[in-house]
C-alpha cells in the first residue's frame, strides 16, 4: 500500500474545490447516492484541479504524453449523499515521487463531511509503462499541496 495521506476534515486545508450537483441515476434503492459514484466525483475534480493548475488533462495526454493511472483508492463513508445534494469535493496534492503521487479529498454538503478520500496516481507513457512525472508537475503540485 502507498497510502500515507490521512484527508483532513477541515475545508481550509484545501486550495482547491470543485462543486458537483448530484443526479437521480446515481441513486440506490435507499434513496441516497450509491458509493459508486463517488469514484466519478473525485475524478472529475482530479481533472478540474489539472485544468485550475493551468494543464488541462487533454493537455497532459496529448502534449506531455502522459497518463496518470489510479493504482490505489480509499474512500471513507461518513453521511448520506442525497439525490439534487451540490458536493464540494476540495482537493489536495499530497506526497511526490518521481513517478507517483498522492490526492486527497474532503466531501462535504453544506459544509458538512460526507466522505474523505485518497488517490495514488502513476504516471504512465502510451504503452502504459511506467514513467516519470512531467517536469512542470512538482512545481504545480506545491501550489495544489494542501496545509
């Protein structure tokens, strides 16, 4: 396991946050939103960090011919989800290696924590082997690194 990130629960720690409106298909028959659809959330949020960082994803794919992999994934559970419910899942880059690094994610509806999250990420070529981050990467990282 790579995990060394614990998500804090305090918003402020993050410098980034991407607002989600949920949708009545991602309900279970609970009447709440299925944990499955978490995974999209931080994914999406993972692609709206990239772009606010000023390296849009398709960017990254098709000019630095990178991807970046989800090798890992924790998702803590905390409250309910709702169907209509608008998530602010603030992110933070965490620990970097020449070919890794970590995100991690605070969940929360109106302001209150509904899941936090980990990501580790490797840095892959079009063949799918292993490689190292672009240059830019740890220097953006910094202003994305949460407090």
């Amino acid at each position: 396991m790579r995990l060394s990130l614990h998500p804090s629960l305090r918003m402020g720690d993050y410098p980034f946050t991407h607002r989600i409106r949920t949708r009545f298909a991602e309900t279970d028959a609970m009447g709440v939103i299925h944990h499955s659809a978490f995974v999209p959330y931080l994914e999406e949020a993972r692609a709206a960090l990239l772009e606010w960082l000023g390296h849009p994803y398709e960017h990254v794919r098709n000019e630095d011919g990178v991807d970046f992999s989800v090798v890992e994934l924790y998702v803590r559970y905390r409250l309910s989800v709702r169907f209509g419910d608008e998530v602010d899942v603030s992110v933070a880059v965490g620990r970097l290696s020449g070919a890794t690094f970590e995100v991690a994610y605070l969940l929360t509806v109106d302001g209150e924590s509904r899941a936090t999250a980990v990501t580790v990420h490797g840095s892959v070529n079009a063949a799918g082997r292993a490689t190292r981050l672009p240059p830019w990467f740890a220097q953006v990282a910094a202003r994305a690194a949460g407090g």
